[in-house]
C-alpha cells in the first residue's frame, strides 16, 4: 500500500467538474514521498490503481518518474475492435454504438489517453499512441512489453546509483 492505511481511510475523493474522477487527494502523504524526502530515488512502473484524477498520479505522489495507464489496463484489454465484434464490448466500434437518445453522441472511448510517462513536477504526456490511433489488442501488447523494458531499464539505472531507490511496479 503506498499510504500504510486501508483505502477507506485514506481520504479518497471524489473530483465531480466536466468529468467524474476519485483518487488520492494531494494531501495524503505516500511512502514514495516520504523515501523521496530521505533522499531515495523513486519510481512507479505500471497499473497505477491510487485513482484517476491529476493530483492522485505516482508523479505528483512522491514518484520521480512514472508510467503507467491512465485508465485500468482489464478496461484497455476489453476496449478493442475483436471485442465489440465478439459483443464483449457492444459500442466501442461506431458500427456497434446505436443510441439515440444518447446526450453525446460524439463520446467513444477511442480517444482516450492509454499509457503516460512524467517526471515529478512535470505534466505526464502520452505514449505509445499517435493522435487518431485506434487502440486495439496488439497497442495493448505494445504497453505491457514497453513496461517490462522500462522496469529492466530502470533496475539496471538504479542498481548503479549509490543512493537508495524505492520502486514500485503495477505490473
């Protein structure tokens, strides 16, 4: 756990603006930032599961570097074009989605942000899509590999480094 507590009693919050959120508050102290206080270098490779709003990602919550799915990698995994043919995933494919009384219409989950990397203090950006890009069975393989090579890059990196390093995989 990276706050020592149970999930009830961390403080979790709710974000309801354009978009509905939940996460940790920015006010919940994490293991991450404390070790990073004390000198140790921190990292998060993978499923994140601490929320999905901005304040709650491993690079504003104590992490030097993160990567890691915006959204939960199961939903990624049902969210491609084999699955709505299969109607495991009705609606994900224009030719599946038919709503009229849908309020916005021009929502699909095509566009959604998949995997993201940041450095503490910066703005995570997207990786591994290009704009427009459907994603689909094998982008998803794509983010799993590119997360184990990050993790063997990573534990080279910080096997060299003389100070302590703390690191966290979701993988």
């Amino acid at each position: 756990m990276m706050t020592g507590r149970q999930p009830v009693r961390t403080g979790l919050k709710e974000v309801k603006v354009a978009l509905v959120g939940e996460g940790l508050p920015a006010s919940e102290v994490t293991i991450a930032e404390v070790l990073s206080q004390a000198g140790y270098n921190t990292a998060h490779i993978g499923k994140w599961h601490m929320g999905d709003i901005e304040e709650s990602y491993p690079h504003n919550q104590g992490f030097d570097f993160a990567a890691f799915p915006i959204h939960q990698q199961v939903q990624l995994a049902w969210m491609t074009t084999d699955a709505d043919h299969a109607n495991t995933m009705i609606g994900f494919m224009g030719s599946s989605y038919s709503d009229p009384y849908a309020i916005d219409t021009k929502f699909k989950p095509f566009g959604l942000v998949t995997g993201v990397e940041a450095r503490k203090g910066e703005e995570a950006h997207e990786v591994g899509m290009q704009p427009g890009e459907q994603w689909s069975q094998a982008k998803y393989n794509e983010l799993n590999q590119r997360y184990q090579d990050q993790t063997l890059d990573l534990l080279r990196d910080l096997s060299a480094k003389t100070s302590p390093s703390f690191y966290s995989t979701g993988l």
